[in-house]
C-alpha cells in the first residue's frame, strides 16, 4: 500500500493509473476506522481497480473546536486496517496544503441544508461540501464511497457533483451496524461502557417508527411520536432533534412514504450520535437506493452524418 501527503504526487498516480484504462475507487474518511469504513473500502474493491482512501480530520466541518480536538485518532492502527483490505493508496494530505493560508473559496449547497444537522451546526455543511470538492480534485476517482449514515451529507455531496458537473459517481453504502443496532460511528469509542449500553436505543426507536409505518399508521406526527416513545425510555438520552424528511430534498415530510427518511441526532453525555432509517430501504433491504431528484440525459446527438 502507498502512503502519498503529497497533492501534486496523488493526482499524478491517478492520472497514470486513468491513463492505463484502470478506475480508481475513492473511500474519503476521518480516520480513526471501524468496520463501517472499510466496508466502503470493500465496494470500493468490488467496483474498481484501484482503491484510494483519505484520511483528512476537516477542522472547517466542526462548528465547536473541542469537538475537532477531541475526535478519536489512531494513525498507526488505520493503517493497518487499510492494509487487510488490500487498499492501493492511503492518502494522507496536510492541511496547510489543503487550505493554504489565504485561502477564500467555499462551497455551499442550500436548501438540502436547512433542516437537521444545518441549523445546529453552522457552517458544518459548507466545510463538507468545500473539503469533498477539494478531495475530489486531488483524487481523480471515477467512483467515491459514502455511508448512508451520514445520509443528509451524502445527499449535500450527491447534488454538489451535480450542480458542479464533477465527473464522479456516488455510491451510497448501507449503513453498517454493531450487532446490536447502533450505527457504527468513530465517536462511539467516546461512550462510556454504561452509555455504550444505552444507544442501542436509538436504531430501536427508528424501527419503531417503520414499524407504525408498515402497520398502516403514515401521518408524520404519529411515525414520529412511535420513535419518540421509544427514546423516551432512557432519561440519560438528550434528543437534539427527531425529524420525518423528505429523502430527496430534506424537507420535512407531512406524511410517510417510501420516500421518507427519519433521522435522529441525540446526546449521551458529551458524545453526538446520529443515525436515520430510509422506509425504502426498511421496506426493501436487498433494493438498489439512490434517493436523488434525477433529470434526464439525452443520449448523443451526431449532426452531419450519413
């Protein structure tokens, strides 16, 4: 496996391996790796040549810096986690590289913004949204990798590369899980052990919700409310919001449909733990998902042949 800290260096072996009719598969991270990730890194691997994956912790992301200060980091161990997946190239580029010191251009996607994590966390999505572009650059990928955890950031990345043309593809990735429900996220080794206890809570509340949903009820205040009981049960469990949205816009939804996404952000202490169910995916696990307002492409037009 490669290690490459250099940009000019990482966008020229792309470029060489492109230049060779290879693809290559892009796995953007934060590091501190669980199996979550390397899933992504194992698509990746079914779906193209070579795999690169990212480690960059993105300070521009984190509206509160003790967050940024405290999110886990382990170097040594994520590399060696790179390695078993047979990943061609870790990337590791440096952040004055990445913003060099008068650096003034920002990407902003409204309107997929403006509800759950956009109004809590000022500026959180335009520090996504910047480093992703930024990363696609230096990559080069034909395809790159998200969780669907993550889902209202990979809808924000799905429209960028939209609106911008960039020539990727995104693939979401189902959401892996420990086996009791919770999301696996690189903040859950922040959890205490009675705290690692406790979160199981949330993914039960979300199936809760589906639950209701398959059994006839599809109003969005009582899908909810089912979520909200179950939540309720662990007093310790601060919710920062419990919200039905519209998968493809993220607009709250009146009522449920095979299009509605209910997602949750809530604290056990000081550790913020996110997680969503998509109905279409509950409904229909095995079922290809990607929730994205399609326009559609004309095929080729050739003028002036005979």
């Amino acid at each position: 496996m490669k290690i490459i800290a250099n940009i000019a260096k990482m966008q020229e072996f792309s470029r060489q391996v492109r230049l060779g009719g290879l693809s290559v598969g892009f796995v953007p991270t934060m590091g501190y790796l669980h199996d979550g990730h390397l899933e992504l890194v194992r698509r990746a691997r079914t779906e193209c040549d070579v795999v690169v994956a990212s480690i960059f912790v993105n300070p521009t992301q984190f509206n509160n810096p003790a967050d940024f200060d405290k999110y886990p980091r382990n170097d040594q161990r994520d590399a060696e986690l790179l390695l078993s997946e047979r990943t061609d190239v870790l990337f590791k580029p440096h952040a004055d590289d990445v913003y060099v010191g008068d650096a003034s251009t920002t990407v902003a996607v409204s309107g997929l913004t403006d509800s759950l994590c956009g109004p809590g966390r000022p500026g959180h999505f335009e520090g996504v949204a910047t480093v992703v572009t930024a990363l696609f650059n230096m990559v080069g990928a034909d395809k790159a990798f998200f969780g669907e955890k993550d889902f209202q950031q990979l809808q924000v990345i799905r429209r960028m590369v939209r609106d911008l043309h960039v020539p990727v593809e995104i693939v979401g990735v189902p959401t892996r899980r420990e086996s009791d429900g919770l999301a696996m996220s690189s903040r859950n080794a922040r959890l205490t052990e009675g705290q690692r206890k406790l979160a199981p809570v949330i993914y039960r509340a979300l199936n809760a919700a589906v639950d209701a949903y398959i059994e006839g009820e599809d109003e969005a205040v009582a899908v909810v409310d089912a979520a909200r009981a179950e939540l309720s049960s662990v007093e310790e469990l601060e919710v920062e919001y419990l919200e039905l949205v519209d998968a493809r816009t993220m607009k709250p939804a009146e009522t449920a449909d095979e299009n509605s996404v209910l997602a949750v952000a809530a604290l056990l202490g000081d550790v913020r733990l996110i997680d969503n169910i998509l109905f279409a995916r509950a409904l229909a696990p095995d079922a290809a998902f990607d929730a994205c307002e399609a326009h559609a492409v004309p095929d080729v037009i050739e003028y002036g042949s005979h």
